[in-house]
C-alpha cells in the first residue's frame, strides 16, 4: 500500500511539474460533471459514500462490487443550446476479484455558422467532444481501493481536430462502521496525439490532484464532504494580464492568500429525509469567486442544489446550480441490468 501511495504522489508531481497555468489547458469538457450526483455536489467530489456508479467516472476507485450491472445516465443542459449526454456501466469479474467499468461522455454544442477571416459565411458545422473511458478497481484488504482508468479523448471543431490519451489514478479508505471514506485522485495524465493546428505541437491536459472526506453521521440523516482541487498548484485564479495591466487587478481581490487557499475547497452537505428521498447542497468556493463581478448581484454563485429518489429498482437524481442569471439542469437514471434492486 505504501508503494501505490509514492507511486500516486509521484505521477502527480512529475505531471504537475509541466502543467499550463488555469485556462490555457485543452479537453477542459473533462472537468463537466457526468452525473447529476457529482453536479448537486458542486462539480468535484471524489469522495461520497454512494451506490452511484456514474460517481467512478470523477474517481475508479469508488467503482465497487455492488455496482455489478449497473447503469448511469444522464443529460446535461447549458446554456445557448449546449448539450451533455453521458453513460455508464460496471462488472464485478469474480475470478479476479476486480471490478471493470466503461462509461462515455459526449458534448454537443449545436449547429453553428462557419466563417473565413473576413466575416465570408462558408457554411454550418457542428463541435463536439467526447471522451471514453475504461475502468479498473480492487479491493486492498479490508478497508482499501485501489483505482485506475484510462480515457481516450475527442474533440471535432470542423477543421480543428484533435485527440489525447489520459489516465486516472485513484485511493480510497471506506470505514464502513465509521461510514467514513477518505480519498485522493490524480485527474488527467496524458497528452494529446494531435494537435489542432496539426502542428504536432502538443498542448497540456487539464491535469489536478484531488482529496476528499465524507462523513455520514451514525445518529444523523446527514452526510457531509470536504473537496480539496488542483493540490498541486497555490493560485488557481486565471491571470489575464493584458486586462490587469488596462483595467488593474481583474481577479477581484483574489491576490489575498487566504482568498486563494479557500478556493481550492467544495464543500457539501447530504440531507437523507428517508431511504428514498434524499437532498444535496454544496458550495464551490473557486466557481463563486470566478463568478463574482463588479456592480451587479452575484447571488448564489457556485451553489448547486439537487434530489434523488431512490426507488427500489431505479434511481432518479436532479442538479441546478447557479451561474450569475443562469441556471443549468441535469438528470440522471440509475438502474441494474438485468432488472435487480439497486
């Protein structure tokens, strides 16, 4: 165990070590939340202790044996027309004790026009991105999983095309008794195969290192989490310099250190009013403070609220969450296979 531990840490450093600074990363679609259960938990969570298989998809190694022939999917919708489909499933393999997962995501973004460099209309295309992805988990022991994925990317811009590889690495401890499960992800290690420009000058991937706790109280209908984002990196905030050095400090105050260390947090709270009805809330703090502008109401910036109904053989989750005037809505259907309780 200690040895999957350094390795972890070890492919987190030596790819944080050659990583862009925020927004200059490509396949940024990684980081949408495939299911409505990741979304209400504010969009990052690698931690929940859940029946959820689309939940692997964030960290393998919450991909368990109870969620042999599951079913996990969703529709996204954003703004403008913006659409986000998602599936996925999962085996239980007894004769080697592992679990294998397989799950997609793909992004549509409608029909738009296509023009040359003066404004000339050449005609209507299509952008989209998807991502595959294929998982492995085990037990470590007792009280340990072990998780790895690999994801083969897509992203089709009309003429900009282009294709990378990433991988997942993930460790989890579940206290079962405790009901408390701690874990840590390394999001994103790989590169692009082609460039859009064709070039062959690759871009970086969205790498980040992640770490969660939840908490279910033993004596409480509650269940709470605490995510920690891009461990790798102090200031997360985008710098747009030109906008600095024209308007001054564009970030809003987030020069202050104490305003930096709190973004990389997402805090969530589960709220079980019975075994089939269950409500979440959550607050990314690194979403409000992006959000957050001059003059105008910020509101619930960064809050997303969402249900499930948990039926005996289906699962039915809602998310919205809040973007200055705008709200976005996903659902999602969880059911086994063959038909058996979940």
């Amino acid at each position: 165990m200690n040895r999957i531990v350094f390795l972890l840490l070890f492919f987190a450093a030596s790819e944080a070590e050659s990583q862009t600074l925020g927004g200059n990363a490509v396949f940024n679609f990684l980081n949408q939340p495939n299911t409505a259960q990741l979304a209400a938990l504010g969009s990052v969570n690698v931690s929940s202790i859940s029946n959820d298989v689309g939940m692997s998809f964030t960290n393998p190694a919450l991909l368990r044996d109870s969620m042999h022939q599951q079913i996990s999917s969703s529709f996204y919708s954003y703004a403008e027309g913006v659409k986000q489909y998602s599936l996925q499933t999962a085996f239980h393999v007894n004769s080697i004790h592992s679990n294998l997962g397989l799950g997609v995501q793909y992004l549509n973004y409608g029909t738009l026009t296509q023009t040359d460099a003066s404004g000339n209309i050449l005609g209507n295309f299509r952008p989209s991105d998807y991502v595959i992805e294929l998982m492995y988990s085990k037990k470590y022991r007792e009280k340990w999983w072990i998780g790895f994925d690999t994801k083969f990317i897509n992203s089709n811009y009309g003429t900009y095309q282009s294709n990378g590889l990433a991988f997942d690495a993930g460790l989890a401890y579940y206290d079962k008794e405790e009901q408390l499960q701690i874990s840590i992800v390394a999001k994103n290690m790989g590169t692009q195969l082609k460039s859009y420009a064709g070039s062959g000058t690759k871009e970086e991937l969205p790498f980040d290192l992640q770490a969660g706790i939840t908490k279910r109280l033993l004596n409480a209908p509650l269940q709470f989490s605490l995510t920690a984002h891009h461990l790798h990196r102090f200031d997360v905030f985008y710098n747009d310099t030109l906008f600095n050095a024209q308007e001054g400090d564009g970030r809003f105050g987030t020069n202050n250190s104490f305003q930096k260390v709190m973004a990389h947090l997402v805090f969530s709270t589960d709220i079980f009013l019975s075994n089939q009805f269950q409500i979440t809330a959550a607050l990314n703090l690194m979403r409000r403070q992006s959000l957050n502008a001059y003059n105008i109401t910020n509101g619930l910036n960064g809050f997303s609220l969402g249900f499930g109904v948990l039926l005996n053989k289906l699962h039915i989750r809602y998310a919205t969450g809040f973007y200055q005037q705008n709200l976005f809505h996903q659902i999602s259907l969880n059911f086994n296979l063959k038909g058996d309780p979940l």
